[in-house]
C-alpha cells in the first residue's frame, strides 16, 4: 500500500515500508504501487509478453511450481527493485532538484524486474535479477550509439548512471 504523510509517499509491502518518496515523485510511486501485480504472477508465461492481461494473474509464488524452469517473483527482489530506483529518484531530485522520468516496470525472465524507459530519441532497459545478481542495463539511441553493462543496485555510483530527467518526449 501507499500512503501520504510529512510531505512524503510511503511505498509499502506487506505494513513495512520499501521506501520514502517526496510528492513531487507521486508518479513513481504509483508506478511501484502498480507494480505490485509482479507479485502475483505465476510462472509458465513468456516473459517477454509484456502486456499479459491481470486476468490471467493467479496467485503462486513458489519457483516451479509448474516444473517449468522459471523462477517466482519474490518481494525480495521487487523491494531490490524498489529500493534502487526509489533511491535514484530521490538523489536526482535531492541533487539536481529533477523529476525522473517513471519507467514502465514489468516482469523480467527468470524472477527478474524489469525497468524500462522509451522515448523518441532512446531507451533504456534496466532489469533487476534476485539474489546477489548484478542488475544489468541496455540503452541505444536507435542507431548512433550503444550502452550496456553491470551494476551493484544496491551500492551505484548515481553519477555513472544517465540523467533519467532528460528521457522525456
């Protein structure tokens, strides 16, 4: 659940709080709210469908249940999630007084999140593994150049990573 109080937004799984967010990140945060679905998918899907209806969302959360070779969704790796694009908002807003750009957060392959932002002039995809995993990333600009690599989420340098303010249409 998410809730308002002292000028800030409260994301929340299960009454613990994930994170703190200004109100001027309200879209975020109801972006992470809205995530919440990851956490009641069941696996045997394509992952890379990224508009699977809710009405096929059950409730199943252990890793094969199916005996398939897909990994469940756990609120680990959601609150991971969570915590690094919360905590990079807040810096970019803290910092630079900017509004980040609300990616689209979607289930990744094997228990994995995805963040991901599209414009007209780039994109860029962040997914978040479980575990211990480094997070990974891909961007283009659709021809000129080519980023990728691997990154800690829980201890980024915030100035390595792309003023995700800028990505606005």
């Amino acid at each position: 659940m998410t809730t308002t109080a002292h000028n800030e937004i409260w994301v929340s799984l299960d009454g613990n709080i994930v994170a703190a967010l200004p109100i001027e990140l309200g879209e975020l945060a109801a972006a992470i709210e809205q995530s919440k679905y990851l956490l009641a998918l069941e696996h045997g899907f394509d992952a890379e469908d990224k508009i699977t209806p809710l009405i096929e969302i059950h409730l199943a959360l252990e890793d094969d249940f199916d005996n398939g070779s897909g990994r469940a969704y756990s609120p680990e790796t959601w609150e991971k999630a969570v915590r690094f694009i919360s905590g990079y908002a807040q810096w970019l807003f803290d910092i630079f007084g900017k509004v980040i750009v609300t990616p689209k957060i979607y289930h990744g392959p094997d228990g994995s999140i995805d963040l991901y932002w599209e414009n007209p002039r780039f994109n860029l995809l962040i997914n978040i593994p479980p575990g211990d995993e480094p997070a990974t990333f891909y961007g283009d600009n659709y021809g000129a150049q080519v980023i990728e690599g691997k990154f800690d989420p829980a201890k980024f340098q915030q100035a390595l990573l792309p003023d995700l303010s800028l990505i606005s249409a």
